[in-house]
C-alpha cells in the first residue's frame, strides 16, 4: 500500500474506537487501484483522501463507497464535482466529515444533507455565500461544526443563527465582524462558539 501512496496507521485515541486509519495521496490509477486492498481491513474507521485535480477523483470515491465501515472522512480537492460528491453523500455510516475545496456551490451543499447520519463536519472553501450557509442548516443532526475561510460578513454569520442544534462552533477566518460574534453567541446559547483569526 505504501508504494502506492497509502498508509495505514493505528487510531489515535480523540478517535475514541480501536482500529485503524488510513490516508491517500491519490495520483495514478495504481493508486486507485490498490485502494480496493483497504476493504480487507475490518477494523478501518476512518480515512483522509488527497484529490488535487486529479483526473481519478471519480474512481477513489467509489472505491471509498466500498468501505462500510468508516465513520470519519475527511476529502480535500480543488475542485469536486457534484456528481463525483454524490459518491460521499451515499456514504450513510459516516459521521464525520472534513471536505477542503476550492469552491462550493448550494447543490454541493445539498449533496451533503443526503449524509443522514452526519454529526460533525469542517468545511476548507475559499468563499461561501448566505445561500450555501442557510443549506447547511438543513443538516439534520449536525452538532459540531467548524468553517475556514478568509472573511465571514455579517449577513453570512447571521445564517448560522437558525442551526440551534450546534453544540460547538469553530470559526477560523481572517475576518469577522465582532459585532456579528457576539449576536451569534447570543442566538446559540447551547454552542461552544470558538472564533479564530488567522491569515490567508
């Protein structure tokens, strides 16, 4: 597996289960290919995926489609199609997710409301609007989420006020109005609502 950009470690334990994980640099169709050897480990909860622009996004989410029992996921490509994103939303089992990406559109949003038994979820985008915010509130229940981005407005944080279900929050942007925080802390009094700044 090594060879092909795979490694296979023993779970850390904030995973809180035995077993094992597993992380992929996918580059060739060998990679993809050996990808297929995972499912013989039973015990593989969990697994993080390296897309780039690569032109096998399609086939390594399928390939993941294959194991039934992972629950933490984490993605990051540049660009993802909603057809290759389909693969992930059938993915009922999982129930974290990390998805790094450089765009994100309202259907990409929609595709993840499929996800039924998604608790937590961290989203990487360089952009998101009120429209993709308003959908994520559609997640049933989500409890933990944290976004990355370079600026969240006033209008786009006020999104955030509907999902009363959060019981942690993480913002890490280069930009928020501090107003804005404090009204959002206020509309979800049962969330551990965590600002951070950071450049971009």
């Amino acid at each position: 597996l090594r060879e092909h950009g795979i490694q296979v470690f023993l779970n850390d334990a904030d995973l809180k289960q035995q077993g094992y994980r597993a992380s992929v640099n996918v580059t060739d169709a060998e990679t993809v290919k050996a990808m297929d050897l995972l499912v013989q480990i039973k015990d593989l909860s969990a697994i993080s995926v390296s897309l780039g622009d690569s032109k096998y996004t399609r086939d390594a989410l399928k390939s993941i489609e294959r194991l039934p029992h992972i629950k933490k996921l984490g993605v990051s490509a540049d660009i993802l199609k909603i057809d290759d994103l389909k693969a992930i939303g059938r993915l009922q089992q999982v129930e974290f997710l990390s998805f790094g990406c450089k765009e994100l559109s309202n259907a990409h949003m929609k595709v993840l409301q499929a996800m039924k038994g998604l608790k937590a979820l961290n989203l990487d985008c360089d952009e998101f609007n009120e429209s993709q915010l308003k959908e994520l509130g559609k997640l049933q229940g989500l409890t933990d989420l944290a976004l990355k981005c370079p600026v969240l407005s006033d209008a786009q944080i006020k999104e955030l006020h509907a999902m009363g279900g959060l019981t942690k929050l993480d913002l890490v942007c280069g930009e928020v109005p501090p107003k804005s925080l404090e009204n959002l802390k206020r509309a979800l009094p049962q969330a551990n609502v965590h600002f951070q700044a950071t450049l971009f």
